[in-house]
C-alpha cells in the first residue's frame, strides 16, 4: 500500500512527538504495519563477540577502511543534522570523516527540543538535509512518512552486516524496506560508585545483579554514609529516563513492555508494579536523592559524577564521568537485572538515514560506509571509550583494555529497542500518560486499580 504522503498529518504528529532520550515517493499509511516487527531484540544468531583475547593488537588501517567504503568520494558538499544530545559523538565521526575524504560534511547540530520540529517543517518543503539522524524510537513514524531513501540494497551489501546491531535496522525498517542504520549506540547500565560502596560497608567489586540487591545497595548508602550523598537518583519528571532504565528489568524477567505491535500497553504487570513499589519504598525513606521529583531529564546523570549517587542506572559512556569528585577506578558497571533473574539494556541512541530530498545519495553512502567500517567504529568510536555498532570489534583494542568497555559492547545483544508508532506522545512528551503512571506509582504510591486505569490511558494514547 503506497498512498500519498500527508505532510500536514507528518507535522502535527512530529510536534506531538517531541521532547524525547524512505522513499520520497512512497509510505504506507499511519497506521501500525500489519506486520509489525515481530521482536526488537538485537538477534542471538548475530556473529558471536569474540573474547578479550582474541582481539587483534594493532587497530585497522586507513587503506583498509578505504576497502570497506562504497558509494563515490568525489568532492561532493553534504549536509547533516543531528540533535544536540548526541553532538559529542556526531561532532567526532564527521571530524575524522573530513579530514580523510575529499566529499565534506557541513553539520548541523539542533537543539534536541526543537529537532522533531525543525525535521517536520522542512520535510513538505523539501528542505531535509542529505543525512539526518534521528532518536531510534521515533524512526518507525519517520519511515512510515517517507522522510527517507530506500538503502535496503546497500544495507543488505554490506560484508559485516550480520554483526551489525539489528535493534537499529529492524526500528528503521518500514513495509519491509530498510531505510537507516546505528549511528549512535546508547545503553543503559546500572553504574555505582565503589568508593561509596566502601564507606557503605558494601563490598566495591560484587556489583548488584537484581532490583533487590540494587535497592538494598542504594538504601545501606543513604542510610551509613548520609549528609548529601544518596542512594540512587532517577528522572521522576522524564518518561524517556525512564523508558530507558526501567524497562529493561522487566524485560530481564522476560515480561514484555508492549504488543509487537506497539499497541498495547504492558506497564501494569505484575513485574512493573513491584518495581514502582520498589522505587516508591525508597523514596518514603529518603534514599533517592530529592530533586528526582522535579527532574524533567536535563540533568538527571550530572549528580553521578558529582559522588552525590551510591548507584544508578546511567547511559553506557565513560566520557566526562570521571571528575574531581569520582575517579575513573571508582566507577562500576553492571548490566541492568531483573527482579530476580536475568539482564537487559535499552539499546537506544540515533540511527541515521538518507533523506528522501538527497540529491547526492551515492557521496551520501560513502559516509555511511565508512561510517560502520572497521577504521571509524574502532578508531573514533571506541577509542571515545563509546558503544560500537558492530559485536565483531566488541573486542577492540581499546575496550579491552577495559573490562567496562567490553561489558558496553556485549551487552546490546541482550537489549532490546521498543516499537511503537505513537511512541513520543505516549512516553516522552512532558505530559505523557506514562509520565502521569510512573509519578503516581512512585510518589502517590498508587494502589494496583489505580495504576491497570492509567495503564489503559497508556494504551489509548498508543492507538494509530
């Protein structure tokens, strides 16, 4: 089914989107896909990520990742936008990317509130860039308004595509047709500061493998070490936040969140509930550091940092942790568990696309090429002390060097990526209903009706 784009319908569904962590020619409908992703899990038949051991002693070389490149180098000007959240990492990659090619790259960088406008004002007018990224859990409405250019061909090409993250490809695949890749690989980990594990009495190097032990944890730290330091912190104002770091211990239990389809809310299983009476508890006992009720997502990892946090879930990145505060040593990783088995992650972060207003999609292949290649993922990503997009250089040279390094790396085959086409309305926007569950739950210590009535307005919203 291929009926003409609705520019006005794109807009208004954009602005409704914002707030967040294909063919110019052809889309299907709005509506949810009839046959909707299946599963969002990074496959377990992806190429196995070699040991520690196994991992080469020399970094690729630039004549090698010229191999691996496609498309044409030739000179040609492209444009990209990115959001503000991801510029970091943006800015690195079309750094190396234009100082080793003839074709450059002029970067946009868009505030990160603004970004889903800005994308859906230029699109009826044709004014996209060449390449724009895009926060992978809004790439289903994207693709399915035919913002981008059919790559499936170029995709499927690719010589390493079966190690690359799939959780990526499958949310930016739409009517069965591939239209974006992993850029920016985010993942949330439980991280804690070993240093006030000490103080604690806790011992620093037995991490917490449940919600349970997690709890425990962050209350013996509010409780024996006290003054400004606290347990844990969570963004009690942000759905994404919370997207991003709870659901994964309902999927360590094997509890979904959703239908494949994304239209139906699970959020009031049995597991759910017992993590915001879990979270609700701390809170009534002072271990959860106190602007967490009005943290809207801005700063909700700038305490970690600080040495003010015994233990949180964090996004999977090393960059800018280590402080006057807290050292790098002092830094423990952890994947995210279940309530009592299990471990998981949000394999979140940006894919990236070709516009469908691109006229140069062939340079524009060249810097996704590359991109993904050997040299750019070990070299500019890894070496950043980033997530790589491919489980074949999980083991690098330089996350091996780091046992929390390869920890990121390894875990985003046990992760998952949400589907759900009225994803932004429905859990990142600052009025969402999951934003009014999770407060009530947690602050309001909502009773079990009270949280299946706000469950159902969940599922209300998620309707195409």
């Amino acid at each position: 089914m291929t009926p003409r784009l609705r520019w006005p319908a794109l807009g208004l569904t954009l602005l409704l989107a914002a707030g967040a962590c294909n063919s110019g020619s052809a889309s299907p409908s709005a509506a949810a896909p009839s046959n909707p992703p299946a599963a969002t899990v990074a496959p377990s038949s992806a190429a196995p990520v070699p040991s520690v051991a196994s991992t080469a002693s020399t970094a690729p070389s630039a004549s090698a990742a010229a191999s691996q490149e496609q498309g044409v180098d030739d000179g040609t000007k492209l444009t990209m936008w990115t959001r503000a959240a991801t510029e970091a990492r943006v800015t690195a990659l079309v750094t190396a990317y234009n100082g080793t090619h003839k074709n450059q790259i002029q970067l946009r960088v868009v505030p990160t509130d603004d970004y889903q406008t800005v994308v859906g004002a230029a699109a009826p007018n044709s004014q996209l860039p060449d390449l724009f990224s895009a926060d992978v859990v809004f790439m289903p409405n994207w693709t399915s308004q035919g913002l981008f250019t059919d790559l499936t061909d170029r995709i499927n090409g690719l010589s390493y595509i079966s190690s690359v993250s799939q959780a990526h490809i499958v949310a930016s695949t739409w009517d069965n047709k591939k239209y974006g890749l992993p850029f920016i690989i985010d993942l949330s980990v439980w991280m804690y500061n070993k240093a006030l594990f000490t103080k604690a009495g806790l011992d620093p190097e037995k991490a917490p493998t449940t919600l349970k032990e997690f709890a425990a944890d962050a209350l013996a730290i509010r409780q024996k070490v006290g003054g400004d330091v606290y347990g844990t912190l969570f963004g009690g104002q942000c759905g994404g936040c919370n997207v991003f770091t709870w659901w994964p211990t309902s999927w360590a239990e094997g509890q979904p969140i959703m239908n494949p389809a994304g239209t139906e809310s699970l959020l009031n299983s049995a597991t759910m509930k017992e993590l915001y009476s879990t979270y609700a508890d701390l809170w009534a006992k002072d271990a959860i550091f106190p602007n967490s009720n009005q943290e809207a997502g801005p700063t909700w990892t700038a305490s970690f940092p600080k040495g003010l946090i015994g233990i949180q879930p964090m996004p999977a990145s090393l960059q800018s942790l280590a402080t006057a505060d807290l050292k790098d040593s002092d830094i423990g990783v952890t994947a995210i568990g279940g309530l009592t088995k299990g471990t998981s992650t949000f394999v979140g972060g940006d894919s990236i696309g070709v516009s469908k207003d691109s006229k140069h999609v062939d340079a524009a292949w060249n810097f996704l090429s590359w991109m993904l290649g050997d040299y750019a993922q070990v070299e500019v990503v890894a070496k950043g002390g980033n997530v790589v997009a491919r489980s074949d250089l999980a083991a690098n040279k330089y996350s091996s060097a780091d046992p929390r390094l390869v920890l990121f790396n390894t875990i985003a085959g046990k992760g998952e990526t949400p589907f759900a086409l009225k994803f932004g309305q429905t859990f990142n926007d600052p009025q969402a209903p999951w934003v009014k569950l999770l407060r009530a739950a947690v602050f309001d210590k909502a009773d079990s009706a009270t949280i299946d009535t706000l469950n159902k307005d969940i599922t209300t919203s998620l309707q195409p």
